[in-house]
C-alpha cells in the first residue's frame, strides 16, 4: 500500500545560480520537511535539477498526495513559482501551500490567489507539519497560528506568534535529496550550505530580515553545529561549509569556537552574513585566528558608501570612516571580503550614487581579495521601515502576486516616473557583475563562460568608471547566454529569463 506523501517544489530563482556548476540546496523546502518526513513520504522536485521540470511534478503527484508546498522570494522566483502552482492545478485537485520570504511578508494577499489554498507564513517547522497533519486526515488547517487561509472568499488567519527555538530544532534532513546537485566549487573545495543561526538584531530599514526574525537572533549551540558538520562531512564528503546565517558574529565566543573548531577538523569556511559593527569589535589577533582556522570568506553589507544615506535612509550602524577602516584590515590577507551596495534608495541623488560607486570601486583596488557582485538596485519588501515610509508617501506598490515578478535587484521599479534614470541603474547593475574575481572562486559552468567574463571585465570597468552606459549590446547577449546555460541544464523545463 502506497504511503500519503507531500510533494515539495523548488521553483528557478533568477540569475543567482545562473553559472555556477551547481544551484544552492533548496534549504527553505528541507526546513519545512522536518516535521513531516518521518510520517509522510516527502517529493521534493526542483525546477533547477530536474529536467523537465512538468514532467517530474506529475510522476510525484498521485492520489496519495495530501498537499504541494512552494517556496518563493520576491522576484522572479515568483513566476516559476505561480507556473508550478498552475501545472498542478492542471494535474491533480490537491491543497497548494505557499511559503518562503515573499508569502510570509504578504500573506492575506498571497492567499487570495486562485493558486493558493494555504500561506504558511515565517518558520515552518512546526506550522507547516501541523497543516499537513491535518491534511492528511481530511480536516481543515483553520485554526493553526501562521497559517492562512480563505473559505467562501473571505481571508482567514493570524500572524506568527512565537519564534522557533533555533537550538531545539531537529537536524535539517539533506537526504531527502540527492546533494550531489548542490554541491558547489569553491576555490577548489567542495562547498556544504548549513545555517547555524536565524535572524539579526540590527535595525535595518530596508531588509526584511527585523519584520521576518523580528529582530531575534537564534543560534545552535557551537558544540551541536560541530558535532551536526562533521557527521554531515562523513556523509557528503565536503571540505568547506558556507553558513547562511544573518549575522554570524552576534555571539562572537560561540563564532570564534566554531570556525576554529571546524578548521581543527580542517574544514574551512565562508560566511554569508557580517556586519560592519560586530567585525569592529574583533581584534587583529581574532583575524589572525580565523584565518588559520581557514576562514576563507566573509560578506559585507556596506550598502552605501555615504554617510547621510547610511543614517537617514538606511539606519546603519557605523559611518563610511568606520567601513573603510574595517576593509583596510583584509588588506593582504587571504580572506576574500565581499562589500554589498545598493542604488537608487529612496532620497537618494545621482551624485550619492555615484559616490557609493566610487567607494565600491575603491574597495575593490584594496586587493585581489575584494569582490563585488553587483550594485544591487532598491528592492521595497514588505514589512520593512522603508516599504511603510514609501506607502505613507502613496507610493503604489502591487496589489497581485503576479505584479511582484519583475521587483527584481536588476530592475530600478523606484525610478519608474524617471525613465532615463531607471535604465541607467539597470544598466550600471549589469556592467557590475563582472568587476571582480568571482570567476577564480567558483567553478563556471564551462571554460567558455570563464573565458568570456575575463575578457569582458575590463571592458565593464571601463565603462562604470567613465559612465559609458549607451548602447550596450553586450547585455542582450548576457541574457541569451543566460537563457543557454539554463536550457541547457533543464532542456525541456526552463523559460527564458524575463
């Protein structure tokens, strides 16, 4: 007799994996099966790895199916996400779960989509398996706290009430999937994606992060990630492991016993999320430690290179004197730094812009070990402090899930009433993604690629640093490019990218 099972989809996420050998585990999807796997046979498909992807959701659904869940971001993420709702509604009559970042920061409206049933909104460890347990028995999810829902039309649910205890959460369960897909090239390293910890106590006004994590930090105890990893490096056989946490230093005892714990494993690693104000209270010495220890890169999110705009706009703590001083200590180092900027923030000016330009090329000519990966253009999410001054402003934002496809980092929508100034920034946000050394630290899809971008890097830093930006043919050919590499990967189940 064949055993209920919930089906997982991973919808294509843009660009972010784009020429990379291998995409990021779907980390979000896994989270959520901790509650069920165990009762309920979990399908996870992916849109990245499956092939045709159509033909992988209809050899999971059957009618043993209780529900499907679809995690989405806010972007592009969001149309391959409404195109899997859609072909399962052609499939099979089974409740269609949403969650993710995008559904959790605007449940009521996402769930009064025509595909979607559910909303699991924030963490969904517990939520989520509660839904599914109820059903797997027929009955209605109602009355389960950060789950939505309509009946007869009307919206019914309540937000989240409590965050998750980080620490007493079962280990994620990577064998639902085969990570031989997910297992990335880092300077020569095979890389495992793991988060130690959830949210961010700074205050941010334009990262979803507070409204997501409402500003609570959450960690593993250093001793249990230790214990988790190196079971996990016996299983997957990896030699680098990059944590996906918010702001790894919150603890810095916990941070300094991990990395240093793991290198006396001789596993190194990389860190996606630091900020300027926790690096100042490390030492030269507690620099020098994780380096040995093999700490191979940490990210930073510098934002903006001007101060008013770092206070008034953004509400960063530390000035632009206190993020150079910071970056002047990887000078020479073998840590890679990579510095995050945003353009077109509200009240921001052209010559703002052009000063954050600046001082992100000027953080690049500190040394080999400075990476950029882009100028990402303002993005409003919901239910950050910005997205609520803009509305106060009668900025009109989407009122359907379908009008949030294309909120995009690539897409300038704040300059939407300043045409030239709009396709300025998207096209300064193209020419930045080839600035750097990124094609040394990760393994490309193919020499070609490697080749092409190494060609082009001088001809984009040429262009950014002299304000080149008309005509750029180069950009139509990224984007056929772009739409090879994913048709080649998925040659039946990719779209061409928007």
């Amino acid at each position: 007799m064949k055993k209920r099972n919930v089906v997982l989809l991973q919808p294509q996420v843009g660009d972010m994996d784009a020429f990379r050998s291998h995409p990021t585990p779907p980390l979000g999807l896994l989270c959520a099966a901790t509650g069920v796997w165990q009762d309920l046979e979990v399908r996870l498909v992916d849109q990245r790895t499956a092939g045709n992807w159509r033909d992988a959701l209809a050899g999971a659904l059957d009618s043993k199916t209780v529900a499907v869940g679809i995690t989405a971001l806010t972007g592009r993420m969001l149309r391959h996400a409404l195109d899997a709702a859609q072909e399962v509604r052609r499939l099979r009559e089974v409740p269609i779960v949403w969650g993710g970042i995008h559904p959790s920061l605007l449940p009521e409206q996402t769930v009064r989509h025509e595909l979607a049933d559910y909303v699991v909104e924030g963490e969904g460890e517990h939520s989520f398996a509660r839904l599914i347990q109820r059903l797997a028995t027929g009955a209605a999810g109602d009355d389960i706290p950060a789950v939505w829902f309509k009946r007869r039309g009307q919206v019914g649910g309540t937000r989240q009430e409590t965050l998750l205890d980080f620490n007493d959460l079962p280990p994620v369960p990577y064998s639902l999937v085969d990570m031989e897909n997910y297992i990335q090239n880092f300077r020569g390293k095979r890389m495992f994606f793991y988060q130690s910890s959830r949210g961010c106590p700074c205050r941010c006004t334009y990262c979803y992060n507070h409204a997501f994590n409402r500003g609570r930090w959450r960690a593993r105890d250093a001793e249990r990630v230790l214990e988790e990893l190196q079971g996990l490096r016996q299983r997957y056989d990896f030699s680098l492991v990059y944590f996906l946490d918010d702001n790894f230093f919150i603890d810095r005892p916990r941070a300094m016993r991990i990395i240093g714990g793991l290198g006396k494993l001789g596993i190194a690693s990389s860190l996606q999320g630091v900020d300027v104000e926790t690096l100042a209270r490390l030492s030269d010495q507690d620099l020098d430690f994780l380096e040995k220890a093999g700490l191979e890169r940490l990210s930073i999110g510098v934002e903006s290179g001007v101060d008013r705009v770092r206070a008034e706009v953004l509400q960063k703590v530390g000035d632009i004197q206190l993020v150079r001083q910071q970056l002047s200590r990887f000078q020479g180092r073998k840590i890679i730094v990579l510095g995050s900027f945003i353009l077109g923030l509200p009240t921001e000016d052209s010559a703002e812009m052009r000063r954050s330009m600046d001082f992100a090329l000027e953080m690049l000519r500190l040394g080999k070990n400075f990476r950029l990966p882009q100028f990402f253009n303002y993005v409003p999410y919901p239910g950050t402090e910005l997205f609520a001054r803009l509305e106060r402003q009668n900025f009109q934002f989407p009122s359907r899930l379908e009008d949030w496809c294309d909120y995009e980092f690539d897409f300038a929508h704040m300059q939407k009433h300043h045409p030239r100034l709009r396709d300025a920034l998207e096209r300064i946000c193209f020419l930045s993604k080839f600035l750097d050394s990124k094609a040394d630290d990760f393994e490309f899809t193919g020499r070609t690629l490697r080749v092409l971008y190494e060609l082009y890097r001088p001809v984009a830093g040429a262009r950014l640093r002299h304000g080149v930006l008309w005509p750029l043919p180069e950009r139509r050919f990224y984007q056929a490019l772009n739409w090879w590499v994913k048709s080649v990967r998925s040659p039946t189940g990719s779209s061409a990218p928007r």
